[in-house]
C-alpha cells in the first residue's frame, strides 16, 4: 500500500560554508576515518545523504516563508552527513507512507520515524534515537481520571490507524475498544468525543497538548501507557548501514546530541533511550 502513493518531496539542499566546517573539522575526519569506503558506498551512493523527512511537528516543522526544516530529524541527518563527511539533502514528504517509498525506490538514503510493524515489513531500522509517551485526552467531565479508569469494558479510545499509538494502545489498553480514526486527523477522533461515540483520544503527550485547546474543557492524563520509540530507516538488506546507523545512534545519544535536539524542538513527553 505504501509503494502505491507517489511521493511528493520538497527539496532542500543544506550547504555548509568551510568557516563553518572548520568548526567540526577534526571530528570530522575523525569520524570519516572510521567509516569505511564501502560502508560508505552503500550508505550514500550518490556521494550525498538523502533524508527521508517526514513533517511531523515532533520530527520536523517546514517554515512557510523560506521552506527550511527545523526539529530533530533536520539535526540528526544533518550530524550524520557530518559524521560521513558528506553534503546533506533533506527532502520533505507529508506523510510517513511516502517517506518509506523514497527509501523503497531509492530516492532516499534514510528517513526517521517509528518503526511499526507494517513499517517494519517494508525496510529496516536501527535502534531508537528517542522515545516519547502515549497517553490520553479525555473531554470535560469525563469519568475516566486516570489510565487505568480507561482500561475498562466498555471505553471507547480512538487512536490512529496504523501506527505505533494503535499498536501500543490496543496492547496495554486491551479491555476498552480501540477506534481507529485516520491518521493525523486528530479533528475525527474530536468529532467522535463530542458526539459521545468516543470516551477519549490516544495520541503522543506532545500531538495531544498542540491540539488541546480545540476541545475545550479537555484533560489530557497523567502518566503514560505507552512510548513511541523513532529510529533511523533505511533500505531493506544493507548490513553495513545497519552497522553505522548502529553505532551513530549509540553515538548521538551518549553525547547528548539527541537530548539538545529536542530541547530546541520543544519537544513534550520525549526524551533520549536511557539505555542503548
């Protein structure tokens, strides 16, 4: 199903002047030693990193007036083109479905979103870069305080069809019935709260508190069911991409890059894996 959307890529050529370059200059060819001419070969075969950006407020925001993206995706390909010593291309998609056909066609080196299971079956990923929590928005006088109040015969959760929120959901949340509302479309799983055909709404911390205000009177609970782990993607069968994203990730956390990253981003309810 995801091959079948074409993707639609808006096209962003990061160039780093050599004043900037010499800023990172010895860790850069510390880092370029370390990856060999044919891992590099596979990683990045047009001699340039081609990441796969999905804009999802949480990984990446596109300014309306010059088109740059910002957040922590834009940060991580940016350190790994570093780390490789390559030029960096972002390309922005709208959805994650084109964002896998990218990499499954080869128009794109990596991309970082959250492996779920369908994802999974379609291309690769390396370990998590960041973990953020699922959890509940409930309208005003709702019974349901506390996660446990909705894990009950009987409540109704919408949640995104096919992602990680769903997956998880269905999971923890095992005795109400989950109800799966198109994904991004936060204003049906509203719809169906309002209307009395939903008793809440599933999403990540972060999406749930962007949204609050147009459901007014709403709460979003305390604590969390659940974390979304994103990770790095890329191509199906590329062992020594899986190493170097492997070790990049590992990398990125233990120096506090990914914490940094999402500290600009503003970012709510995420936070780096504790352990890698």
């Amino acid at each position: 199903m995801l091959a079948a959307h074409a993707p639609r890529v808006g096209i962003l050529i990061l160039v780093a002047t050599a004043a900037v370059l010499s800023l990172f200059e010895p860790e850069a060819k510390a880092q370029a030693q370390s990856v060999s001419a044919a891992q590099k070969a596979q990683i990045v075969p047009m001699r340039v990193l081609r990441a796969a950006v999905v804009k999802i407020p949480f990984l990446a925001k596109q300014d309306p007036a010059t088109g740059q993206l910002r957040g922590v995706a834009p940060d991580l390909a940016a350190e790994m083109a570093r780390h490789l010593g390559v030029p960096l291309q972002l390309l922005a998609f709208n959805t994650a479905n084109t964002g896998v056909a990218a990499l499954q066609s080869g128009a794109a080196d990596v991309t970082f979103l959250a492996p779920t299971s369908e994802r999974a079956g379609l291309i690769d990923f390396g370990p998590a870069f960041m973990e953020m929590e699922m959890t509940l928005i409930v309208p005003a006088g709702s019974p349901i305080n506390t996660l446990a109040d909705a894990d009950r015969p009987g409540r109704r959760i919408a949640a995104y069809e096919k992602t990680a929120v769903e997956e998880m959901a269905r999971r923890k949340l095992s005795k109400a019935t989950i109800v799966p509302v198109p994904i991004f479309v936060y204003q049906r799983a509203f719809e169906l709260i309002r209307s009395g055909q939903a008793d809440g709404f599933a999403d990540l911390r972060d999406a749930l508190l962007s949204h609050q205000s147009e459901l007014p009177g709403s709460r979003i609970l305390a604590g969390h069911y659940g974390s979304a782990a994103l990770a790095i993607g890329y191509a199906k069968n590329r062992p020594l991409t899986a190493a170097f994203v492997r070790d990049f990730t590992a990398a990125v956390i233990a120096s506090g890059f990914v914490a940094r990253a999402i500290t600009r981003a503003g970012v709510q309810g995420a936070a780096a894996p504790a352990n890698q």
